[in-house]
C-alpha cells in the first residue's frame, strides 16, 4: 500500500504447486481452507492458481509499476503462507535488497568514523620483536608499515592533526608525554591528573 495515497500497489499473485509433491503440502492445505478467506478480505488482487506438476511450490507477485518478484514456498506452514502474501500486499514493490561485494573504493579522504585501528593482540604481537635481542636473526621478521600508514602516523603525531581533527585547539586521546610522565610518577601530587589529598 502506498503511504501516501493509501492505494493498493499488488496487482496480481500466482501460486504454482504441485499435488504430489511433499514441499507443497502447505500450500495444498492453504490452497483447500484458507485462500478462499484471504480473497473475501483482499478483492484488489488477482490471485491465480498454476499446478505445476513436480516443482517446488512459489509465489509469483506482479505490482501496478510492472515489477515482478518469485519467491519459493518450499516447506512453509499453511500459516507462513498466508503471512508471505499479506507481506506482498502491504509492500509498494519488490522488497530488494542491497547487493555487497562490487568493487572496492580507495579513497584519501577519512571516514567519519575514525582510521581503522589495530586489535590489542596485534599490536601485542608487533610489541614482540621490540624485546628481541637481535631482531634480523634466523626466525624473526623486519617490521614493515606501509607508506599510507606511516603518513597517518606522522600526521597524528608530528602535526596534531590526526584522526580526530586538530588537537591544536581540543586535544583528544592519550597525549602519549602526559601519559608517559604519569605512569612515570604515578604518586607525586603535582604530576598531572593527581588527585589531591583529603584535608
């Protein structure tokens, strides 16, 4: 139905079965005591009946823009049925969805949502080979950063302009000096972030 107009969109559904077959026990059951009811009920659509004979069971739905979906009634309840077309009633058109896996975009601009960041048991990882002895021996790799990361990485940390905008003007994160100097000193009472005594 149309939101706005409040008109009927669905023209016409086809339901194909099968008399023997057992996928089609549901819409057997549905087709003998139930679809008469649903006609009484929705007089704007055209329902026909197709038997087709050893096929799966499906619902053909055709709207007034001409758009035309199939879905299979394979296995479903009587009940489930009845619900996939009241489904196809209530919709304006097909229900199609988004389709993911084209081709990927790589752009310069940020996302909003931040730079990706690292999981703890990566940079745990990474952390390892910081506290090798030799770090070119037999066994161990070089550390490699790409070019595109080692520039976020300058831009975050040499030219405060990282991931969150400026930190010239609202400093966001760990300031990695402050935070140095106080796990450096974590008791003095002027180390920044020190609670003061209770008098």
């Amino acid at each position: 139905m149309n939101a706005s107009t409040g008109a009927w969109q669905l023209k016409r559904l086809i339901l194909r079965y099968s008399e023997t077959g057992g996928s089609s026990l549901g819409v057997r059951f549905y087709l003998r005591h139930l679809l008469q009811t649903w006609k009484e009920r929705n007089p704007q659509v055209v329902v026909i009946t197709e038997q087709s004979r050893m096929d799966h069971p499906e619902l053909q739905a055709e709207w007034l823009s001409g758009e035309k979906f199939e879905t299979t009634l394979r296995g479903l309840k009587a009940r489930q049925v009845e619900e996939l077309m009241n489904l196809q009633r209530n919709s304006e058109s097909p229900n199609l969805f988004l389709k993911h896996g084209g081709p990927r975009v790589w752009t310069e601009r940020r996302s909003l949502q931040g730079l990706w960041q690292p999981s703890a048991e990566g940079m745990f990882k990474a952390l390892k080979y910081a506290r090798e002895k030799a770090w070119h021996g037999p066994g161990t790799q070089e550390l490699r950063y790409s070019n595109n990361t080692l520039k976020l990485t300058h831009q975050h940390l040499l030219d405060r302009r990282g991931r969150w905008g400026d930190q010239n003007v609202a400093p966001k994160g760990f300031d990695r000096h402050i935070l140095a100097d106080l796990l450096n000193a974590p008791f003095r009472s002027d180390a920044p972030g020190a609670a003061l005594p209770n008098e």
